[in-house]
C-alpha cells in the first residue's frame, strides 16, 4: 500500500483518462507559447525520469540482457530515437536521480529487496536450464545509468541529476524552464499537477516511425475520483510516504476498512485498491481541510501508536511536501521569472580528448542555477558534515568551496560519477543490487573485490595525505618541539547495500579511509591544475588507484587508448581476486579487438546455445569494475577522457558470452579471433601488458553448472538438481563416499596409477541405466543385453553375435555355471594372456583388439602398446579360479556362400570370412582344447594358429587388428552369414 500503489489504481480505476497518444504527432502540431510567465521553447521538450524507464532507455527487453549488457546495440536505439524526436521538433531532458536521499532509505530499501528476490529467481533459472530469463525478472544490468548518461552526453542529449530529493528536483526543473510535461511512472507527478503527464513504462517506438505511449489527463482523473485537485495533495499524505509512513497509518486504515464493512454488509479485505478507494472517500467528505489540526486529529483519534501530537506534525509536513511541488507551492518559492528558454548547462557536451582536468571553465557556460524549496537556488556552501558512527559522531575533513563548487556543478550535469558528490556532501553512497550469486565463493561479490580500490579513492577525495603532511609540518614548526599530538586520519564511509533477503533494516558496511603509502597529489592540483606535468599526475594516479601502473600500460601500441579501462580492470581481477582462468582471459581480450563488437546488426543475429552462470558472474564482476574504474577517473581529474570509458568500447556481454564457450570448448586463439592473426597479435600484446610484472594464478577449472548436462544421467549418489560431486583428474574417490559402479564402458578396470590415487571416475555405461534393479549401486550403467549371449540381426541379416557373459557363480554369487566365453567378429586375433582382456581396437599403436593387458607370466602380451591416459573400451575378465585366469573357449565360425555363387572376396571394414564354394561347409576351429587342456597348451595352441594364417586376410587382421560390431564398424552383409556354434 501507499503512494507507489496510487499510480497502478489510476490505470485500472480511471481508465478514462488514461488516453494513447503519439508524441510525434503531439510535436508536429505543437505552437511555442509568446506569453506568460515563463516563455516557452520553440520545440516540445519534455523531461524524461530515467529511474522509472532504464528498460526503457535500455532500448526494451532483450532475452540477452543477462549476459551483462549489449551496448552497442543500446547506443543504436537511442541515436534512432534521438532521429526521431529531432525530425518531429521534440527535445528531451533525462534526469537521473544522484541523490542519497537518505530521508527515503527505508523506501529505497525495499524496492532493493525486491530487485534481489527478482535476482535470485534469475540466477536460480540460469543453473536450473541455462536459457535467458523472462520478461518479468528484467533486472537493470550494471553500470546502466552510467552508461545511458555517457550515450546520451554523446548523442547531444540533454542530462541532468538529482542532488537532495529526485521527484521535487524534475518537477521544479520541468517548471522553471517551462518544459511542456514530464514523462514518467509515478504517482507522485500525478499529485504535483505538472503541465502534461505522460507514460514512460508504455513508450515505445515502433518501425512506423512513431513514439506511442499513454498520457494521464489529471482534469478527467479528478473526475473519476470525484475529488477536487485542492484534495489531492491531503490524500496522498494519507496514503501513506516517506514522512508518515504507512505504519503510523495502520490504525487508520483499520477504522475505515470497518466502517466500509459495515457500510457494505460484507467483509472488505485490506488490499490496496480497497484502502485507497477507502481514504479517497474520506478526504471526499472532510468539510474543511485548512484546518490540518483539526483534521489530524480526526485521522489520529484511535490510534495507539506513537505520540498523537507527533503524527499530527508528520501529516502537515507530509502535506507541504506534495503542496511544494504543485504549481502554487512552486510559485511560493520562486517569484522570478527564470532568464532563458533552455539553461545553457543542459545544451550538448562536446567531447574532450585531453587530459584537462576540472580547472578550465566549465563548458557551455556557468554552473547550474537550480531552484530548490529548501534553499535560495545558489551552490550550496560546503560545511562541515558529520556522520553517525556507532552511536557518535564523526566530523568529516573540510572541503575547499572550489572543489564543492566544481562537484556540485558536474554532478547537476551528470558529467560525473554520482559517488564523488555523495561522499563529499555526506560521507555515504548507496550501492545497488546486481546480478551476483553471494553463495558462490569462486567469485567474490564485487562489493567486496573492488573495495581496496574504493578506500584508495576515498582517501584521494578527501585529502587524507595533505592533511597528514600539514599537520606533520605543523607538529614540527612548533617551538617547544614537543612535535604534533597523534592524530588519526580515519574517516569512516558508510555503503548501503543488500545482502540478505530476510534482512528487515537497512544496512551499511564502514569502510575505514586511510591515507595511502604513495604519494598522491592534492585533490585541488589533480581538479584544477593545468600544468603539463599535472596531465602526467593525473594518469599516474588513476593507474596506481586502479594497481596498473606499469610501462606497457602507458604504450599505445600495446593498450590502445580505448582499453585502458579494460586492462586496469582484468588486471586487478588477475591480482586480487584469483577468479579469471587463462582462456576467460583471452575470451574478453578476443572480444575487445573483435570487429563484431560494433556490428549491431549481426550481434542481434547471433543466437547463444546457452547461458552460463560462469559467464554471467563474470560479466557482471567485470562490469562492476568499470563503474569503480569510472569513479577513480572522476576523482583523479578524468585522465582518461569520458568517451572512452563508454562501455561499448571494449564490451558486449553477448560477444563475451560466445567467446566465452568458444574458449571452453579448447578453441584455439587464432580460432576465437575469427582466423585473423592480426587480432591474435592485439591480444597477445594487451594480455602481455596486463601480465607485466605480476605474481599471481590463474583460477582452477570448476565443473560447469547442471545447466550443460541437461537430460543426462546424473551421477551415482546424486539428487537431480543438487551440486555436480566435482572431483580433479588423478584424485580417488572421496572418503566416505559410495564404490565407483561396476560394468558399462570404462568401468570396473584395473587402474594404472599409483595406489594411493585410487581408481579414476567411472565411465559411462552403454544403453539405458538399469537404476531400480534390486541388486544395489553395483549393477548401474550395465548393458541390458542378455547375459547368455545371442546375435544381432538387422533386416534378416545377422551383423554381429556374442557369446555368454560372465556367470553369477563366478563373481561368487551361486547360480548355473556356465563357461565364460568371448565372441568377437573380427578374424582370427584373439585374447592372449592371462588377466584382463578386451574387445574392441584401438589402433595398431594403442592396445592391440582382442589382445590382454597381461601376457603369459604377467608380462605384457605381444603387440600391446598402451599409454597410461588412454584407457581401453571395454574390459572383459576371464574365469577367475583360485588366482588364475582360465583360458577363452572362441567358437566357431562358419561361413556359408550364396547359392550358386562363386568365391568372392567380401567388402568393407569388419570381419573377412572367406565363402565356401563346396557343398559341405568347412568349419575353422578357434579353439584346440576344451575345458580340462593345460592353459599352457592352450595359448600354445592359440599362437599356432596365428603363425600359421599367413594368407592376405590373416595379414590384414594382424595389421589391423579386430573390428567387432561393438564399435559400430561392419563387414558386407551380403557377402557371409554368421552363424554361432555353441
């Protein structure tokens, strides 16, 4: 409830005077106005909110905002939007609020705790399936209003910023210049009464060539509410704000909703709609509302909380606010006319390219001359702040009036980072929500990266080093040479931000500045010096604020100028975050030098095959430091000129998000930069600077999210949806842990390391996962197949055949025993050894097809060459009796010809039979013992027969090695039939 739910029930109760217009053709018929207090512009300008419409400005909804921002593509918006406005003779100013506003902490701090609620759903739905959120979970990507106001500086549009209360500072900025109405989406605008209320959560411009939106008729509002326009300011202070907040209100809010209770004879729930149709009512039939003792009173007749003289005194204030931002309260506290149709502070800033600092005339004339009803409309003099630390208070250092000025000045114009002024005016800055995942210790939080560099620039601003140095001389002049009494340059800063949820409070992180151990330059020599020398100390300064001062950093032909903010940033994140790992390095520095960096039309084209959540935090991380970097350049003198700090120089988190899975995927480097060796070159050289005289590791590879392995079987042991058990190559199975599951492809197999490393992961296993058997965890990734055997036909024609697998007597399991036998397809090489054997080939240099990994007397069997990384297909033990491994019964094969068909060699890859052209069919034996033979006699037996297949078939199976339909690898159907004889 409150006033932020009045704007919503306008729209749904008073759709009357909700009406579409187009704001073009509004432009197009629009005449100047000749007379009147204030004369108007020749153009139809209006004021834009920009808090209330960053999608907006953003240019819409993009599904790839996540990824961290595309600039470029917002930079093509506006500019098409600015064409617009331009050719229908409309002008616009965008105000931004730089204000702290700590009056409204409370309510700045629960729209936060909505906006982390809306995060945590979108990093919740990023792991879960790893495609871009919905619509309705847009959160404003980082470093947006900073990056919207250098577009628009760029683009020529005007720009402006809050400095104490955000609302009464647009509508007295849209009354003294004599603008013709404000675009925004609040319903304290409504109240306030300006010229024309429009929309701006409905703008849109559309490939027509018109800017739609909906425009609130407040003569049409008053009628539906039947109120008249002098009451609207009584009841929005009973609806509850900033002042007499809807606490104090609760009891009011009951006695009403009561009383329309009985009124109507049913129960009437406590919603907003129904509380603010309650108290529309009331006001409606107050007889006199100049009385506000009287009415004050009324209201707070029951209420039990709070003093009721107290509650009284908060609705009068809360009144006068609303009161000072109409018309009549305007004129109150402005009776002159202001000089000029359009304040030459708000014409477009031209860019500058070199290093002046803040000491030349402000461009296109004086400081801002903004009217406020708390103040006579001049630059506020600096005074001395205090701030509340721990229940005392803390005196800030004084600030020079020239520094205030020149600060006051950039800020109104939003030439600067909104936290140099708020550090200065009141020693806090507000620190919004962002796209991060606070449980996620691989990557820190940027707050907590980025504050070393923040306690560094603190310092800076505030003259910490000067003051030291003056009271350490002053300490040293004194005659008694008792020295200077210790003193402690300490100021605390407080940051407001949101960590917690659940957190009911607002709450602030104290960061202590200190003075810094290098020499600094005075704040006044970095603002306001024009020596060479001083250009030099200002660049000096910003890249040891930012730790990246090194030669390379300074050469062009390594960093160009317009990645200087990049590098300091990744730099930093090399050096005290451990975050970046090499190829997510070389990810961001390909996408710098990447022409489809600045090809809109082929970045909107690109389609990502997924969102990652590593690349998400990434980007978000990086982000936060170009914001911070954006700071320290502000407060070090802007060394580096504003145009290129803009994001779109050197970042797309569309680009970055496709170079980032290029890199994961083991891409090479000439690969990510397109085949061109001259961006690989550009990248060799920035990653050469950033490392420069650097001690520092790259982050371990992390197992990617669950996002990738959607639709995969999930580990053995593990919950779907629950954390991937992550293990490092070479490490063994964790303590306390399930057994590693026996059978399917690569599993179960002897290892080949050390002991101590115990056996690597677990294959896959082959076809479908047998996960509700009865026999326990040892049975999951084991083939269905019959265990006993059988042949695979395809259209009628046998293509491969087995024989029986191991029995569950022989893994000491009791049952029928049968003998374990092995039947491979391909000719006549068969198993050798005792121990392990296997089916399938791997090439004439890896493991030999068919051949054991033990020969006769534990010796390795002939032609087995294996590495020790690769590991064999699939195993498969013999009869294990008494320590000893039992020999292989091969059936036979035979091959039966084609009627009437003649001697024909078959074709093809797989098994070679030789046809048979005489009537009784002639069987070739692949084994000469049966069970009780000698297992010498047998291996005897089976190296004869390889000796003695000396024809062109034999030779090509001993070269080639076995090809079993296993491996997906077959012979010519049609030339043989397989049979298998038991």
């Amino acid at each position: 409830m409150g006033i932020k739910d009045l704007q919503a029930y306008l729209e749904t109760h008073c759709s009357s005077a909700c009406l579409s217009v187009d704001l073009l053709k509004i432009s197009k018929s629009f005449v100047p106005k000749r007379r009147g207090r204030v004369p108007g512009s020749s153009r139809f300008c209006l004021i834009v909110d920009a808090e209330s419409c960053l999608d907006r400005l953003y240019g819409g909804y993009f599904s790839d905002w996540v990824c961290g921002g595309q600039w470029n593509r917002m930079l093509t918006f506006l500019s098409n939007l600015l064409q617009a406005c331009q050719m229908a003779n409309m002008e616009l100013v965008v105000f931004f609020n730089g204000a702290l506003e700590s009056q409204k902490m409370d309510t700045w701090y629960s729209a936060q705790l909505n906006q982390k609620k809306k995060v945590n759903m979108v990093l919740r739905h990023i792991y879960n399936r790893g495609t871009p959120p919905p619509k309705v979970w847009w959160n404003p990507p980082i470093f947006l209003s900073g990056a919207l106001r250098l577009a628009l500086r760029q683009l020529g549009i005007g720009v402006a910023m809050s400095m104490d209360d955000h609302e009464q500072e647009v509508i007295a900025f849209c009354r003294e210049h004599g603008l013709q109405g404000i675009l925004g989406q609040n319903a304290v605008y409504a109240i306030f009464d300006p010229p024309r209320y429009f929309s701006n959560q409905n703008l849109k411009l559309t490939y027509k060539g018109s800017l739609e939106t909906k425009e609130y008729v407040m003569d049409e509002i008053a009628k539906s509410l039947d109120l008249n326009p002098n009451r609207f300011c009584l009841c929005a202070a009973l609806l509850g704000n900033h002042i007499l907040t809807e606490e104090d209100l609760y009891d009011f809010y009951k006695d009403l909703l009561s009383r329309a209770s009985q009124d109507a004879a049913k129960t009437i729930k406590p919603n907003p709609d129904n509380v603010i149709h309650a108290v529309v009512d009331y006001v409606r039939g107050i007889p006199d509302i100049s009385n506000m003792d009287y009415v004050g009173d009324a209201v707070f007749r029951d209420s039990a909380k709070g003093n009721k003289l107290e509650l009284i005194s908060k609705l009068k204030q809360s009144v006068q606010y609303y009161f000072n931002g109409t018309e009549e309260g305007f004129l109150r506290y402005n009776p002159r006319p202001s000089l000029g149709n359009f304040p030459p502070q708000m014409a477009p800033n031209k860019p500058t390219q070199d290093f002046t600092g803040y000491g030349t005339p402000m461009m296109n004339g004086a400081g801002a001359n903004r009217t406020s009803p708390d103040g006579d409309g001049n630059i506020p003099v600096p005074k001395q702040v205090k701030t509340h630390v721990g229940g005392r208070e803390v005196e800030l250092p004084q600030v020079s009036p020239e520094i205030m000025r020149i600060a006051s000045e950039r800020h109104q114009k939003g030439m600067m980072s909104p936290w140099v002024y708020q550090v200065l005016s009141q020693g806090e800055i507000k620190m919004v929500v962002t796209l991060e995942d606070e449980s996620v210790r691989e990557v820190p939080t940027s707050m907590d990266l980025f504050r070393s560099i923040r306690k560094t620039v603190y310092s800076v601003l505030l003259n910490l080093n000067k003051l030291k140095i003056v009271h350490e001389n002053q300490g040293n002049k004194r005659v008694d040479g008792t020295g200077a009494a210790p003193m402690t340059f300490e100021v605390p800063i407080k940051e407001w931000v949101v960590r917690r949820v659940g957190s009911q409070k607002p709450s602030f992180d104290l960061v202590m500045a200190k003075p810094v151990e290098w020499k600094t330059p005075s704040i006044e020599r970095m603002w306001l010096g024009q020596q060479p020398e001083d250009k030099t100390r200002r660049l000096r300064a910003f890249l040891t604020v930012m730790h990246s001062d090194t030669p390379l950093m300074l050469n062009t032909n390594y960093v160009p100028q317009h990645l200087l903010i990049l590098s300091c940033v990744l730099r930093y994140m090399l050096e005290f975050g451990r975050i970046l790992q090499r190829q997510e390095l070389d990810a961001f520095l390909a996408m710098s030098v990447s022409p489809l960096l600045h090809d809109v039309q082929t970045m909107q084209d690109l389609k990502l095959p997924s969102v990652q959540p590593r690349g998400v935090a990434l980007a978000a991380l990086f982000m936060a430091g170009v914001e911070v970097a954006q700071f320290a350049n502000d407060v070090c003198g802007a060394p580096v000129p504003w145009n290129m700090v803009c994001p779109w120089q050197f970042f797309d988190g569309k680009l970055f998000h496709f170079k980032l899975l290029k890199a994961n995927n083991n891409t090479p480097l000439i690969d990510m930069c397109d085949g061109q060796v001259e961006q690989v070159l550009r990248v060799e050289r920035l990653r050469q600077a950033i490392m420069e005289n650097l001690q520092f590791e790259f982050a371990k590879p992390f197992l990617p999210s669950a996002a990738m392995y959607a639709g995969y079987p999930m580990p053995y042991g593990q919950a779907p949806g629950g954390p991937f058990p992550y293990r490092p190559a070479g490490m063994g199975r964790m303590p306390g842990g399930p057994p590693p599951p026996q059978g399917g492809r690569g599993m179960g197999m002897g290892f080949m390391g050390p002991p101590e490393m115990g056996p690597p992961n677990p294959g896959r296993g082959r076809g479908i996962l047998d996960m509700n058997n009865s026999e326990g965890y040892d049975r999951r990734g084991r083939s269905p197949v019959d265990g006993r055997g059988g042949q695979l036909e395809i259209a009628g024609v046998v293509v491969g055949s087995w024989g029986p697998n191991l029995s569950a007597s022989s893994r000491g399991r009791g049952g029928n025993q049968m003998q374990p036998r092995v039947m491979s397809v391909g000719g006549p090489r068969r198993g050798g050894g005792r121990g392990m054997f296997y089916r399938g080939g791997m090439g004439p240099r890896g493991m030999r097809g068919g051949r054991g990994m033990m020969g006769g007397r534990g010796m390795p069997g002939r032609g087995m060459m294996m590495p020790m990384y690769r590991m064999p297909e699939r195993p498969f033990y013999g009869r294990m009796g008494r320590g000893s491994v039992r020999g292989i019964r091969r059936p036979a094969v035979k091959a039966r010809p084609k009627p009437g068909g003649k001697k024909k060699a078959p074709k093809g890859r797989g098994m070679t039979v030789e046809g048979v052209t005489s009537d009784s069919s002639e069987q070739v034996k692949a084994d000469k013992s049966g069970d009780d033979e000698d297992d010498e006699n047998f291996e005897d037996a089976e190296d004869d027969e390889e000796d003695a297949n000396t024809g062109a078939i034999g030779k090509q199976l001993m070269q080639n090695g076995l090809q079993s339909p296993d491996s997906g690898i077959h012979g010519d159907k049609s030339a043989t039939d397989l049979t298998l004889s038991a």
